[in-house]
C-alpha cells in the first residue's frame, strides 16, 4: 500500500508540472493555435488518465491476490493451531512433554509438508479405492471365464455323445444288413445243392441237415463282430484323444488369460505401493512422533531461539 500511495503522489507530481509547462507554453503561443493545442492536451490527458486507471486496477488485482493468500494461511494456521493443540493435550495426558517445553512455531516448511502429506493421503486413498475396483473386476472375470469354460466342455461332450451315438447306430445297421445278406446267401447254397431228383425221397431229418448253414457262418459272425467292435473301440479312442487335446487347448489359454490378469493386476499394486513408500518415507524423514513434536512445536522460550509469530489481517477492506 505504501508503493502504491507512493507512485499515486509521483502520477500527480507529473500530472501537475505537465499542466504547468502546457500554460506556459500556451501563453507564449499566438491565439490562433490555442484550440490546436487544446485538442493536444487533452487527448494526453485522457492518455495518461487510462494509463493510470490500468496501473490502479493492476495494483487492486495484486492486493486482493495478497488479501486471499493471507487469509487462505490463517486458515492453515488456525488449523494446525487446533492439531498442534489436540496433540498437546495427548502428549501431556501421557507424560512424553512438560508444560515448560511447549511453545508455539509454524513455518511454511511445515504447512507445505502437510499439504504434501494431505494429498499424497488422498491420492492413496483414490488407488485403494481402484485396487479394489480391479479386484472385483478380475473376480468377475474369473468366474466369466470359468463358466464359460464350463459351457464349451459342456457342448463339446454333448457334440461328441451324439456322434458316438450316430456312429454306433450306422455300424449296429451295417452288421446287421450284413448278417442278414450273409444268412440268406447261405440258405440260398444250401438248398440250390440238393438233387432235384432227390427231393421227394429225402426224409425230414436228411431234408433238414440239407437246409443247415454252412458251419462257417458262426465263426464269420463271430469275426466280423469283433471287427466291428475293435473299429467301435479306435473310434472312441480317437475322439476321447481329441477331446481331451480340445480341452488341453483350453485349459493352457485360460491359464494364460489368468497369468496376464495376474501380471496387470501386481503391476497396478506396485504402483499404488508406490504412493504408500512416498508416505512412508515423507513421514521417516521427519522422525518420530516426540522428535517431530519438540522440533515443530516447542513451548517455552529456550536459550539461543527467537520466538517469530505470524499476524495476518482479515479485514476486507484493508
């Protein structure tokens, strides 16, 4: 303020000798320029008028930015005021200080300490609150994946159930047409050997030895069942085989899946870990909660210290 009263009284030192010298040399000048003259002065007048009016408002911008930051810092003070307070009271309560050593002494050090301490503490809150945002996320996923694991298992089972089905219903249909070709075939021999001649001879048991299949047919049966058992067998062999690739394959990219949401996830908690090891190391370097106290905040007047208070107004229009 006492700048700005200052260059207030230089302005109108300046403004006054101005008008002076603009008399003066107004009289020495013949009256038929006087109005040109006129014109010229007052549009300096005018000039030097904003230009001061703009020096004003910059000097009331600059003074009320000064206004808030003091009361923004008493505001800072009286809080700490109330903290430092409270832990006096805790601290004397437990008998870590005296009445004699407790004195009052902030510094800007210490304010802008607390302000780093307040926002690296809501920055950790933010990232624990993201922390576990992420793990229900890779929950989530988890069981998304595992579902959907189950449901592919599912339909590859039931895919498999009903061509083993179709594929045993086709060799059951083969054999049986073939067993049944084969039967007629050998009744066919059989009664096509027998004499023409001969028939109205031959007795019932002589006629139904004719009429008997061959003895070989059994066996051939026999054989062609367990060929069409063995072939049932491989085919079951190669589709249980091919299942269990399928769900190999998936199993290995599930775990793969689950090894990157894994990675992703510790990366994340790292970087909180991160903000934790700055509080952490904020609050190492100031020592331990009797040392931080003594040093920041000592009462009583000791040998070799300056008391230094700070006042502020909050007066509006100051």
């Amino acid at each position: 303020m006492q700048d700005s009263e200052a260059s207030w009284f230089r302005f109108a030192a300046i403004l006054s000798s101005l008008s002076m010298c603009l008399e003066e040399e107004l009289s020495l000048m013949p009256t038929s320029n006087f109005k040109l003259e006129q014109n010229h002065r007052d549009r300096t007048l005018v000039t030097m008028f904003r230009q001061h009016q703009t020096r004003i408002s910059e000097m009331s911008t600059f003074v009320f930015s000064l206004k808030r930051e003091a009361r923004r810092r008493a505001d800072r003070i009286s809080k700490l005021r109330s903290k430092v307070a409270r832990g006096q009271i805790l601290l004397k309560k437990n008998g870590i200080i005296s009445e004699a050593e407790i004195d009052l002494c902030i510094t800007d050090e210490r304010l802008h300490g607390e302000e780093n301490l307040e926002r690296l503490r809501f920055q950790m809150s933010q990232r624990e609150e993201k922390i576990v945002d992420l793990t229900e996320q890779v929950a989530k996923l988890e069981l998304t994946t595992a579902e959907r694991s189950a449901e592919r298992k599912e339909a590859a089972a039931a895919r498999l159930l009903i061509a083993q089905r179709e594929q045993q219903a086709a060799l059951d249909r083969a054999a049986a047409s073939m067993r049944a070709s084969r039967v007629a075939a050998s009744r066919t021999s059989a009664v096509g050997s027998i004499p023409e001649a001969a028939e109205p001879v031959l007795s019932p048991p002589e006629r139904a030895a004719a009429l008997r299949p061959d003895e070989n047919l059994f066996e051939t049966m026999i054989a062609d069942l367990t060929a069409s058992y063995e072939n049932r067998l491989q085919q079951m062999r190669t589709s249980h085989a091919i299942r269990m690739a399928a769900l190999e394959s998936d199993v290995k990219q599930n775990t793969r899946d689950l090894e990157m949401q894994y990675i992703s996830a510790k990366r994340r908690l790292n970087h909180a870990d991160g903000i934790k090891n700055q509080i952490k190391a904020a609050m190492e370097q100031q020592g331990s909660v009797r040392e931080l106290v003594r040093k920041l905040f000592p009462r009583g007047q000791q040998a070799g210290c300056v008391n230094r208070e700070t006042q502020c107004s909050l007066d509006p229009s100051f």
